[in-house]
C-alpha cells in the first residue's frame, strides 16, 4: 500500500461535503466513484471512510463493517505459519 497524501483542494471539498474536517484525512486511494480517506490519528487506531463521489456521502465506516488497520496497516507476523518455513 502508498503512504496516504494530503488531499487536493477538490477532494478536501469532497471530505467537508461529506460532514468530516479535511484538515483530520488524508487521501489513502481514489478511485473512479469512491475517495478512500484515512485519519491523521493515532497509527494503531487509525479509521477508514469511505466517501463516494457522486452523492458525496460516505458509504463506509469501521462501524459499518469497515477495516480498522493495524500498524502501517499490514498483518501480523503471528498470522504465518512458520513451522515449515526454512530454519525453523
């Protein structure tokens, strides 16, 4: 996954339009219909919206069965199987 980036003017309006402060999000993808927008917070909290760019409301939240990411939003080491992995 990219670094997340400051948002463009266009989608800072995207993200006010959507009810949130765009100083807060920072852009983590974007697509032809959805602004993925993720949180400055703190980085083991960090929430995603997402907020689609026709209505301009936002159609996911980690409430709604949205992802909360983890540390630099990969998975676990404890998630492999390392028993047959080589030296081990």
């Amino acid at each position: 996954m990219k670094q997340p980036k400051k948002p463009t003017l266009a989608q800072k309006k995207l993200i006010a339009d959507a009810g949130l402060d765009p100083e807060k999000w920072m852009v983590r993808y974007e697509d032809n219909g959805y602004l993925h927008i993720i949180d400055k917070g703190v980085l083991e909290q960090r929430e995603v919206h997402i907020i689609d760019k026709q209505t301009g409301q936002i159609v996911k939240r980690p409430s709604d069965g949205g992802e909360n990411i983890g540390i630099a939003g990969r998975a676990s080491h404890g998630d492999r199987n390392m028993e047959n992995a080589p030296g081990f």
